[in-house]
C-alpha cells in the first residue's frame, strides 16, 4: 500500500492520506489516538495551502489586512506628490532587482510622525512620513523601501503567519469569510512581532542588492540605519527589528566585498540620491 501511494501524484496522495487517517479514525478502538491523527494531516493540508499561495492569493490577503490596519487607525497621507515620489522609488528599485516581477508593488505614505516602514504580501509598503523626514536623501529613503520589498521577495510575513497557526492550532483556510482572521493574524505580527534575525539579514541584502542594481549610492543603507541607530529614542521601524549594529556590521562588510556600482566608485550627489537640499525640497516638511 505504501509503495503504491508512493507513486501516485501529489494530489492524489494527499487524499489517499485523507482518506487513511479517515479510515484509521473510524477502525481504531480508542479516538483519543485516532482524531490527533486525522487533525495533523488535515491541519499539514491547509499548511500547504498558505505556503502555496498564488500571487491572487496574496494580493487578497494583503488588501484584508490593508482593510483592517485602516480599521485600526492606520492614516494613509493624501498629498499626491510626495506619494509619486515615493511610488517612483519602490517602482525604480522593483524594476531593477526585485524577485517576483509578477507581484504588483504598491508604494504608500503613511500619516504618522513615528519613523515606521513595512510591507505585507501582495505588495503592497508603506513608508511613515516620519520616516521620510528622518532620511537625509532619497538614497536613504530607498534603502528602507528596498528592505521591505525583499521581505515581500522572500514570502517572510506569509511564513511568520504559517508558523503562527501552527502554533496556535488553526486549520483555518485562508479564503473568504476567513481571509480576515488570518488578515488578523498578519496586522498583530506587523504592529508587535518582531521579525527574526535570519530573516532581517536577508531582507537587507535583498534591499542591498536592489539599492545597488537601481544605481543609488550602497553606502546610505548602513548611513542611515547607523542614524537610527544613534538616535536619542529607537525608532519603531527598528525596536521590532533586532540586532540594529550587528546589521550595520553585516551591510558595510557586504558593501567592502561585494560589486560595485557607479556611485560606490565615483559618488554623485544628484544621480546618486544623495542630494540632501534637493531631497528637502521634494519632500518638505510633513
């Protein structure tokens, strides 16, 4: 039986499986060994299927939990032109370097003073106006939205969500009126959970990578998270984000040993982003 099982294709034997643990459920004496068996492969199934997603899939994820960070006060600013401008970067970076070309990326500005970035699956990033204050240039700006897009590259918050179900005992599909407890799940890792070191060190050599291939100058990356970093309070975008320094370490020793573009040779403040009276007056004061 197991070797027949074997060969069949991957669907089929997920429900041979199903249909075993059915089987096994209903022949065996005692139910206290018989329903935790049925449970782990129908809870393995629906694991799958959020490892598995399909681009539409994410993309309806992420607007439920868009939805519900709305809900939950999140402000998004309605100035046209610095939502352009940002818009322009990510699309800039997305073009050059990012991953999955089929996702398609949104750029967002959020209303908040607090220094704050973060991305969903679907694609959608959001910058805090904060944020953007506390950047000297747009190459600084850009270091942050390329670290959140390679978050979405790298399905992180799809897998920190998969680990909390686990967790938690959820078999929940992830489809209609169940979309939004899982959207739940989602909003609460991104407002208090921080995201591993793993995946940060990953996140910015994506974002390093991308800064990089869209010809911006590498070294506002670790410029500008040393900024934070020396700052009188930590800001959000790194208090959920740990091992600040030891990141800094890690991005200047990949700038050393990696290739160089342009700007790494020959620095220009203008094509560079590093033109800080320039970056003033695109974004001005919010």
């Amino acid at each position: 039986m197991k070797d027949a099982v074997s060969q069949l294709p991957i669907s089929k034997r997920v429900v041979a499986a199903t249909a075993l643990a059915t089987s096994l459920a209903i022949a065996t004496p005692n139910p206290a060994q018989a329903i935790p068996l049925r449970d782990l492969i129908f809870r393995g199934i629906q694991v799958i299927q959020l490892s598995n997603l399909s681009n539409k899939q994410e993309r309806e994820l992420g607007e439920q939990i868009h939805r519900n960070l709305q809900s939950q006060g999140m402000r998004l600013h309605q100035g046209r032109s610095l939502n352009r401008y940002v818009n322009r970067i990510g699309q800039r970076l997305v073009d050059a370097g990012a991953r999955r070309r089929k996702v398609a990326y949104r750029f967002q500005v959020v209303d908040d003073k607090r220094v704050n970035a973060f991305a969903t699956m679907g694609g959608r990033v959001y910058v805090t106006t904060g944020l953007i204050n506390t950047a000297d240039n747009e190459a600084q700006l850009a270091s942050v939205i390329g670290h959140e897009i390679g978050h979405i590259d790298r399905k992180h918050l799809v897998k920190q969500i998969r680990k909390t179900m686990v967790a938690q005992g959820l078999t929940t599909a992830i489809t209609g009126s169940n979309r939004s407890q899982v959207a739940n799940i989602g909003v609460n890792l991104l407002v208090s959970r921080p995201q591993s070191r793993s995946d940060e060190y990953d996140a910015d050599r994506e974002g390093l990578r991308m800064l990089r291939a869209a010809g911006y100058a590498t070294s506002a990356m670790p410029a500008f998270m040393r900024k934070l970093v020396s700052s009188r309070s930590t800001p959000t975008f790194l208090s959920t984000h740990p091992a600040a320094p030891d990141r800094v370490v890690r991005l200047e020793s990949e700038i050393q040993s990696g290739s160089q573009n342009e700007c790494d040779r020959n620095p220009d403040l203008q094509s560079c982003g590093l033109n800080q009276s320039r970056y003033r007056q695109v974004v001005g004061s919010r």
